[in-house]
C-alpha cells in the first residue's frame, strides 16, 4: 500500500485528537461522578462565591451554597439533625459553632486541616477549624468628634453623657458575640446594666452597614461595629468621601473583642472525604490569599503565611481581651440579656 507524504502526520494528528477526546471524556465522567456539597453559608456571599468557584475549579467538586445568618442556619441545623442536607457549615462568629459542638453535630476536623493555623483559633476538641478573624471597633465621624473625646472603654457607651451619640444594631449577628464577650468578662450584671444604658443612648439601626453609613454621613456620632464594614466603605469611597475613621479600644478592653468565623464538616454528612477536602481548602493558603487580598473580606486570614489587607490594622498591634471559644459560650445568655433589656 502506497503511503502519501501527509498521511502518516495526519494519522498521528487523528490519533492525538482521539486521545484528548477520550481524556476530556473521562474528565467529564469523573466530574459527573463527583459528590455535591452543600454548603451551609453564613459568611458574606461575595467572599464565599469566589472561594466556592475556586474549589470547584481546582477540586472539581461541585458546592451549593445556601446563605443565611449564623443563628438562623444554626438553628436550622438542630432542627434537622441528621436528615440535614448540610455538608459543612462556615459562620463569622464562634457561639454559632460552640453551639452545634455541644449538640454533638460536627465530625472530627481533619489533623491537617488544623495545623493549617495557630491552635489558639481552634477549639481543644478539634471539631471545627478557624478560618478569618475581625475586631470589634468604634466607627466615629471625624468632622463632628475628636479622638481625644471618645470613650475609653465600650462600657463608657451607657453613660448618660453619650445619649444621642452613638448607633447600634442589636439584631445583627455580629452584636451577640460582643455582648457574649462583655457577659464573660463582666457578669450578668454589669452586662445588663450596660445594655440597658445602650438602650437609653442609642440609635437603633437593622445592621453593621446601616450604623457605617449613619456615622459616615454625620447622622449620628460614633458606632459600635465591626472593622470590615468600615474597611470596605472607606475602600468603595475613597479618602476624599470618607468622613469617619475607627477607633481601636486598647489594653485588653472589651470593645476590641476579636471575633472568629470558623468552618465544621457536619458529622449527618454523606461526602465525608470531599467535605473534609473543602475545610481544608479554606485554611490553605492559596484561598486565604484569596480573601485577604483584592480589598474582598477585609478580615484577618489566620494562615500564618498570609498577610492580611494592607489596609487592616497589624493584627499583632490589636490588644484583644484574652477570651476562649469556651467563655465566649453560645450566645443564648447573650440573646435573653438582649430581650430583658429591650433591645430586642
């Protein structure tokens, strides 16, 4: 059989083709094979749907994200038990993971997974691993107030010299930890005195944004919030637009409370391996580099080999009160103290 010039490349080039579609084939079927998770999510979505496309693309495992507040998918999480269809849960603030913990809900993060940041940020039973942490700050509007007039303690905030001052919003779910924080420290008490005193003075606002904005634009004075809402409208705004700043409480006080948000493979899971595989992907560096970076979370990352937002504040300058995951508790002391005050 005669063979023509171009018909040897051409069976090379044929057989080359028929290789790739056979491996694109087999991609594909092992992509179709792959377990779905699903992603309980009470972090913010435009950080999570990021690090969500990016697991999938690297992992080839698909994740559905159903968003919600941390207490209300917590409760959720009770409620259905082990007919849940939660694979793993990721929350901005530990009492939401203490209380699952306590309800035995979690499996056992894996060693690895773990390692990935200081133990400091996990809990000693090992079933749930931190991912990002933020400070409780005062938000101030610097044309109305000077630093030198701002209180030196969060407490100070009850005081009748601070009526009309300050905003507040009790319904998020970022404020039932610091009110955790201020029960640990300071008792049932004093927490009930204080959160009555807020009552007084405060402005109520639905959210941590609604208080930013209000102090931004001179509606009210100063605002107790957590750092990222500042951070990321000063970066939307720019400095020229920006009118307020944030006031760090210093020397162990409560108002400089730093809060966890943390990751657990839920133990009802059917995916146990690719649940595990996402965690762990979460405290990786390649996806803490993701939130750290591109003014995306404006959270500290807790892998020790990633900076945070240059915009932040050194995490190694903030002078947290010292407080375990254990103390900081479940939030539900944090809740009634709230309602008995009427803030709720």
């Amino acid at each position: 059989m005669n063979t023509s010039p171009v018909s040897r490349p051409l069976r090379h080039l044929i057989s080359a083709a028929a290789a790739a579609l056979m491996l694109t084939g087999a991609l594909h079927a092992a992509r179709a094979h792959a377990a779905t998770l699903t992603l309980y999510n009470a972090q913010h979505e435009q950080v999570v749907n990021q690090l969500v496309k990016d697991f999938e693309a690297q992992s080839g495992i698909t994740v559905k994200v159903r968003s919600g507040e941390g207490p209300a998918l917590a409760a959720q999480l009770v409620a259905e038990g082990d007919r849940t269809p939660a694979d793993v849960y990721f929350t901005e603030n530990s009492p939401e993971l203490v209380l699952l913990d306590r309800k035995g809900l979690f499996a056992k993060t894996d060693a690895a997974t773990l390692q990935s940041v200081p133990a400091r940020f996990n809990p000693a039973d090992g079933n749930w691993v931190g991912v990002l942490a933020r400070e409780n700050v005062l938000v101030y509007n610097t044309a109305k107030i000077q630093p030198q007039q701002l209180p030196a303690s969060l407490l100070d905030l009850a005081k009748p010299e601070w009526k009309g001052k300050v905003g507040v919003a009790p319904s998020d779910a970022d404020f039932l930890p610091l009110v955790s924080a201020v029960l640990a420290l300071h008792g049932e008490a004093a927490t009930l005195q204080w959160l009555k005193g807020l009552k007084a003075n405060a402005q109520i606002f639905d959210d941590d944004e609604g208080v930013t904005a209000a102090v931004n634009r001179g509606g009210v004075l100063t605002g107790i919030i957590n750092n990222y809402y500042w951070d990321r409208l000063h970066a939307e705004l720019g400095d020229k637009s920006t009118r307020s700043a944030i006031h760090h409480f210093g020397k162990g006080d409560v108002g400089g409370a730093v809060n966890v948000s943390g990751a657990a493979v839920l133990k009802a899971s059917k995916h146990q391996p690719e649940a595990q595989k996402f965690v762990a992907y979460l405290v990786s560096e390649r996806a803490q580099k993701l939130m750290a970076g591109g003014h995306i979370s404006f959270e500290y990352p807790l892998h020790p080999g990633v900076a945070p937002d240059p915009i932040l504040k050194p995490f190694n300058e903030l002078s947290p009160p010292a407080l375990s995951f254990e103390q900081l508790g479940d939030d539900s002391q944090a809740g009634k103290l709230l309602r008995q005050a009427g803030l709720l």
